[in-house]
C-alpha cells in the first residue's frame, strides 16, 4: 500500500499555521469574503465607518450614539418584557408586570434597565438636540436631518408616554389621564388626538391595547426608519466642527491675495 494513504487524516486545524486559532480566524473570514462576494457590503460599510472628521471633535459628538444605543436597549428588553406582558385591562397587565418583577429569572433587571433605559433615552435625546443647536449643525446642508432629529425627540416622547400607562397601576392610570386630557386642550385637534388615544370616550381596555400597540409597533418601527435616515444623511453630509474651531486658509491663497 502506498506510504500517502497510510498516513492518518490531518487533524482540524492542522494543516494551517499556528493552530486552531488560526484556523478558526481563517474560516471566519472566509465566510465573510463568501457573503460579501455576494452582497457588497463591504463598499457601503467602509462608506459609512471610514470618513473624515471635523478638527475638534469632542466627546459631545457622541452624544448621537448614545441616544442611539439607549433606543436599542430598549428595543431588546422590551422585547423580553412582551413575551410575559398581557394588555389586559382587568388586571392581567398589572398582575403580568407582577409575575415578570417577582418571579421571572432576572425579570426584575430587565424591566428595571427598561424603566430607566427610558429616561436615560429622553436626557439623551435632549442632550444631542442642545448640541446640535448651539453648535450650528442644522443648517445648510443639513436641515433635513434638523427635521428629521426633531420628529426623532417628539417620538420618543410619545414613547415614553404611551409606555407609561402599560403597568396599568393607579399611578400609570391617573397619569395617563391626566396627560390625554392635556393633549385635549390642543388648538384643531386636540379633541380628535384625545379621542384617538382613549380609544372612545372613556379609559378602558380599548385604551391600553391601543396605548400597547403604539408604544409596542408603531413607534418603534418609524424610530427605527428615521435612525436609518438620520445615519445616511449623518455618513453623507459629515458632521460641523465646533463653532470655536475657525477655518485655516490655504498658503496659496493666501500668496494670492497679498
């Protein structure tokens, strides 16, 4: 029999240098090569992650960033929280809020960084829209994205709003009452966005699914969308530096102009 086929079968990772870690780097980028050969993404990461910055770039610029990662804390612990939330006005929300507190298995820790996660969010949001103000960077060419920020910060309000009554406990339920009758003093259509909210003419059951559907789908997935938007236009247009850093002009230009 031949020498070769009396050798035992290489083991994994074997016949590549340095070890099984080595190997297992290799596999993984081959399975990256693989589906970027047949997606391109490679062009539109490095479009959105490798891009010049403005001289003077500061920790307030990621200010963005954070508001972005407190939204997508709340997405997955509120996702966790939907699996043992019932919008059941009769006392099936707030004996599930109930269950999820005192008897799931870190329950009590995801419905605690969602709770606070939301307030997070809101001072974060603020935080990004002073600086983007005073720091000049709604205007040309970049009003679109101003725009487009501000209906980010009144989502997010109506997010934590709508959130707010889903324990369906006396202090959610006043709350929520107090603040939909706010919204009825609203000039045009102030009655009709009260209406809409309460779901008819009174708090019910038809409030909270409604309350639980917007804070739930609605919301999130215009949030969701408009992030996308805010980061195209973020990648495309760049970011002001700050109103304290002044521009250099060129030493050409200036041997011309003396």
């Amino acid at each position: 029999m031949p020498a070769a086929l009396q050798e035992a079968p290489p083991r994994p990772g074997q016949g590549v240098k340095g070890g099984p870690v080595e190997a297992a780097q290799q596999a993984g980028i081959t399975v990256v090569d693989w589906v970027d050969e047949r997606t391109s993404l490679s062009g539109a990461a490095r479009w959105m992650m490798f891009r010049k910055v403005p001289k003077g770039t500061n920790w307030f610029y990621t200010l963005g960033s954070a508001t972005m990662f407190a939204f997508l804390n709340q997405a997955v612990t509120g996702v966790f929280l939907a699996m043992y939330y019932r919008p059941d006005a009769s006392g099936g929300a707030y004996e599930s809020i109930r269950y999820v507190t005192n008897q799931v298995f870190l329950g009590q820790f995801v419905r605690g960084m969602h709770k606070w996660g939301s307030s997070v969010m809101v001072v974060l949001v603020f935080l990004h829209m002073g600086r983007t103000f005073f720091f000049g960077a709604y205007k040309y060419p970049r009003e679109l994205n101003w725009v487009i920020g501000v209906v980010l910060l009144i989502l997010t309000m109506t997010m934590s709003f709508t959130g707010y009554l889903l324990p369906f406990d006396q202090r959610a339920y006043w709350a929520t009452i107090v603040g939909v009758n706010i919204n009825g003093t609203g000039p045009l259509i102030g009655p009709y966005l009260s209406d809409f909210l309460r779901g008819g003419g009174e708090f019910g059951a038809t409030t909270l699914s409604r309350f639980y559907a917007i804070h739930m789908l609605l919301v999130p997935g215009a949030i969701a969308a408009l992030l996308g938007a805010h980061l195209y236009l973020v990648a495309k247009l760049g970011t002001t530096a700050p109103p304290w850093i002044k521009a250099e002009k060129d030493s050409e230009l200036r041997k011309a102009e003396a």
